[in-house]
C-alpha cells in the first residue's frame, strides 16, 4: 500500500514562499507525495522588484507524456501563464480521468485580485480557465476571480453571504463539483464559503490587516492533502484555515518581511494533528 500521491502544476520560485516551493513542503508534511510539474522558473516571485524568469511551457508536454503509465490520487494546478499551459493541463487531466484511478481534480485558478486580473492575463485565457474549471472536482477562487469566471460585477471583498451563495451557484453552473470560495470579508473576520454535495459550510477566521504572499498557496496545499487524505472539502479548509492562523501567528512573532511570504516551517509538524 503506498500513501496518496498528487501530481502539483505551478511555477518554482526559489524565493518568497509560495507556489510549489510551498505545495512541496505543505502536502509532505501532511503525509501525500507531491509529484511536482514546474510551468516556470522564478529566481524570486513576482512581487519583488528584480527576478528572474525562465517559461518551461515547451518542456511540460514531453515531462507529463512520460508520466503516462503513473497513478495520480490527485492532480492540484495553480498559476498558469498562457493559453498553451492551460491546454497542456487540461490534455494532462483528461489523460488520467481514464486511467483505473481516477484522480480528484483541484483547480486553483490563480487569475487576480482585488477587483483586477493579472497583467498577463488575457481574454482567451479566461475562456479556457472557464474550460479547465469545469474539468475540476474542487475549484478555490478568490471573490475577484469568481467573478472574473462568471461574468459578475466584483463589489469588493466584503460581500453579503446572499452575494456569495449566488457566486458559488453561478460557478457550479459552470460544471465545478465542489467550491470554495474565499477571502470575504466581514467585519475583523475572513470568511471562506464551502459548497458541497449541495450544502453550504462556512470557516471564519481572525482577518490580519497586513496582507501577506503565499497565503492562496498554502490553503490549497492544505485543502489538496486532505481530501486526498479521506477528509470532506468542509473538513479541509477548516484546516487550512486553521494552519495559516497558526503560520501568520508565527510570522508575525518573527517579524518577517511581508514579501517573504508566511513563515510555515516551523509550524509545518502540526499538519498532523491539527
């Protein structure tokens, strides 16, 4: 008996805590394999001033064709920076869906925020992001990209729970089985709103002011091993909501720069029991 396994799609920046950088050391530590699948190589992320960055798009057909014969529990996708990856992903699920296990699909459409796409987002990504979220098991947007996917006016983050039950509805209508639609806000408190199996769950936890990189990255880490692990999506993000309190907690203790993301590994030990 081996222990789950999930094949990780996102970029590598070596520093700054986030993407697979993070997804590598929270999955493992809370007992899945992360197969990892680099889309780019960063030497920093994007939010310092100088980085530097090399696409692996022309590398990812050929590195996941010889994966062919392997069984994935999950396949986990975060940023993707072109039409090409999107596709490249999509081909990668639909590979798999047929194997003799067929993998839970988690799709973190990391689009924008704050009311805005990312600067290198265009139109016929949003088309094919639509595409790849309805090919999902679990998709984690942000109140900006929920709208973004459904054609909704963003309002801001602090929206009624009515607003974000209409959200949520319109994202299913898109074909995503299970959703979690994060970072309202209400009052001092965050709110992540869970819908599955037709049930609506929600997590609120203490909202810091100071806003910190990486953050979208470790909760769907945390959500992705958990599943895979046996839990509900409900249980999952009380975790991840529950870890990321416990890593901000220690940053802040730390004073950390906020560019250099949460300061999880000391705390990474308690996925087990948290």
């Amino acid at each position: 008996m081996r222990i789950p396994r999930a094949a990780c799609i996102n970029d590598l920046s070596g520093f700054g805590r986030c993407s697979l950088t993070t997804a590598i050391s929270v999955i493992s530590a809370a007992g899945v394999q992360v197969c990892p699948v680099p889309t780019a190589i960063l030497s920093k992320h994007t939010g310092f001033d100088s980085f530097y960055f090399s696409d692996l798009t022309d590398c990812m057909p050929p590195y996941t064709t010889d994966w062919r014969e392997l069984e994935f529990d999950g396949i986990y996708s975060g940023f993707l920076g072109s039409v090409k990856q999107i596709k490249i992903v999509e081909n990668f699920i639909n590979e798999h869906k047929s194997d003799k296990i067929t993998p839970y699909i988690i799709v973190d459409p990391v689009m924008g925020d704050k009311g805005r796409l990312y600067p290198t987002y265009t139109l016929e990504m949003q088309r094919e992001m639509r595409s790849l979220v309805s090919r999902a098991d679990l998709i984690t947007p942000n109140i900006t990209e929920a709208c973004f996917l459904t054609g909704t006016e963003y309002t801001g983050e602090e929206i009624s729970i009515s607003f974000a039950e209409e959200l949520i509805k319109k994202l299913a209508f898109l074909g995503c089985g299970q959703i979690v639609l994060t970072g309202i806000v209400k009052d001092s408190n965050i709110v992540n709103m869970t819908f599955s199996d037709g049930n609506i769950a929600i997590d609120k936890r203490y909202r810091e002011s100071r806003v910190f990189s990486g953050t979208g990255d470790i909760f769907a880490s945390v959500v992705c091993a958990f599943i895979l692990k046996g839990a509900s999506v409900a249980e999952a993000v009380e975790k991840a909501g529950k870890f990321i309190s416990l890593s901000i907690e220690n940053t802040l203790k730390l004073g950390t720069p906020l560019s250099e993301g949460v300061v999880f590994e000391p705390v990474l030990h308690m996925l087990r029991d948290i």
